[in-house]
C-alpha cells in the first residue's frame, strides 16, 4: 500500500509564503500531497481561499496556523491544528498577535534607519502586500538593496540578536498559545523542536509543561530541522504521551529547506496526530 502524503506545516502569501493560498493548493496536488494544513503565521485568513481550492482538487484539507510564543524567554512556535476558523477567542487572540508584529516591524524599521539603512518598513512592506510585515520581509528588501547576497546572508548579518534590525520581542504565553488553539477545538503542536537547540534537560521541561497545559505533539519530522533528529523526538513524543505530526513548513521555492510534502514517513513507535481525525483515518483503509 502507498502511504498517502499528508503535510501539516505550510505557508501561503498571507503570512510569510510565496504562493497564495489557492496555489498552494495546485502545487500540493503537482506534488501528490493527499493531505494538507495551511498554517501562516498568527493568521487565518488564507483558511477559505486554500479550502475552497483543495475541495475542487480532492486534497483533505485542515485548518492551520502557527503562532508565535515566548518561553523561558525564548521564541518557540506552537501551530494549531483541525480547529474551527470561525470561533471569535481565537480570531481576537491571532489580531493581538499581529498588532505586535506590526509593532515590531516598526522597531525594526527605526533600529536599520540607525545603521543608516532608509526606508526599510516601506520596503518591508511591499514585500508583505496584504500580510503582516514579518523578518522575511524585511530579509527580501535588503537583498533587494544588496546589502546582503541571499536571505541566509540577510539574517546572519541584520536580523540576529547584537544586530541592526534585530528587535526582541515578547509573543503570548504557551498556556494563552493552548488554550486559543484547544478553545477552538482544535489540536497544539510544537513547531520544529529540532531548531530550539535546548539540550537534554530543557527539552523535557518544556514537553512535561506543554502536556500539562493541554497540548496534543510535537511535530517530530519537519522540514525545518535536521531528518536524523526524527527518532529523538519521537521517543519523546511516546514518553510524554504525545502525539507525532510531520510538515514541511513549506514557504517557496529557494526558501524553503524541503519541498511541499517531502517529508519522510514518521518513525514506527509514533502516534500520529491524525489517528485522531476521521477526515485523514479514512486515507488508510
């Protein structure tokens, strides 16, 4: 038997992607993807226009986003799962996320001015259009400006803690993350764990309060970390009775490590998050 291609971590043009939500669609179906979430960040508004899209392509669709938080002081990204689009908590908790961003993206604007780089928020957001103004943004704009060879080059040298540009910021708490996520009823993730870099002690920490909070897995292949990292987490997924998720975080081409749902299967000891779902179940049978 084939075993179907499911994908739970993209991006679309309304956060931080290349493509619009609907051509998201079209190149999961070029790329056999039989399952799909779109999941940009602190937002929903590309939720229809992808589903609409993947209904006419056959492709499962789930709604998806992923939010931004701070833990222990650091950034980590927690994506929401198979929740309903329309509950008002979580639209009004997503829009006081985004102000942030904008917020944020304003600083950042000042601190690039400072390192004599001008116009660099009207630069940033014409790159955004319609989205909220993020680092990518930015990143696209100063390559644009040569002031960097490539968005890699971007961030080391610009968007990096020390560096112009480089603004901290305090996102929503893992407990509100949750609770907007399982108020919706829909299922929390942990984002790529595997580029947190917290080591053996912190790693369980963070697992055991996720649990206790209410959360569902960890997302234990992601196109976004290192492949071999798989069974690592995915033995601590089992240990904290978590489930498993995989996701490309799939942005476009030339920016993405991995394309639209080329991730590899998830190891033999996981419980994958979709076990859950009759939509997806029914791909096994």
């Amino acid at each position: 038997m084939n075993i179907p291609i499911i994908d739970l971590h993209s991006h679309s043009n309304i956060s931080d992607g290349l493509l619009t939500p609907a051509d998201l669609m079209f190149h999961a179906a070029e790329n056999n993807v039989q399952a799909i979430a779109l999941t940009d960040h602190d937002d929903i508004a590309g939720l229809e226009e992808a589903s609409h899209a993947a209904k006419k392509l056959n492709i499962i669709f789930i709604n998806g986003v992923e939010i931004s938080v701070t833990w222990n002081k650091r950034t980590l990204h927690i994506v929401g799962l198979n929740f309903d689009k329309d509950d008002k908590p979580l639209f009004e908790g997503l829009k006081k996320i985004r102000d942030g961003r904008l917020k944020r993206a304003q600083l950042m604007s000042d601190s690039l001015g400072m390192a004599g780089i001008q116009g660099a928020f009207d630069g940033a957001k014409s790159y955004a259009k319609s989205s909220t103004i993020g680092r990518i943004h930015f990143a696209q704009f100063l390559v644009a400006q040569g002031y960097a060879k490539n968005i890699g080059a971007v961030f080391k040298k610009f968007l990096t803690p020390g560096k112009p540009g480089y603004v901290d910021h305090e996102w929503i708490s893992l407990e509100e993350s949750i609770t907007l996520i399982n108020g919706a009823g829909g299922d929390a993730i942990i984002a790529h764990p595997g580029r947190y870099d917290m080591g053996s002690k912190l790693y369980p920490r963070l697992f055991q309060e996720f649990k206790d909070l209410g959360g569902a897995g960890i997302e234990v292949m992601s196109g976004s970390q290192d492949p071999s990292q798989a069974n690592y987490f995915s033995k601590l997924a089992e240990s904290f009775d978590l489930f498993s998720s995989c996701g490309s975080d799939f942005h476009g081409k030339g920016i993405s490590h991995r394309a639209l749902g080329n991730i590899s299967q998830l190891p033999d000891n996981s419980i994958p998050i979709w076990t859950k779902w009759e939509n997806i179940k029914k791909l096994f049978h």
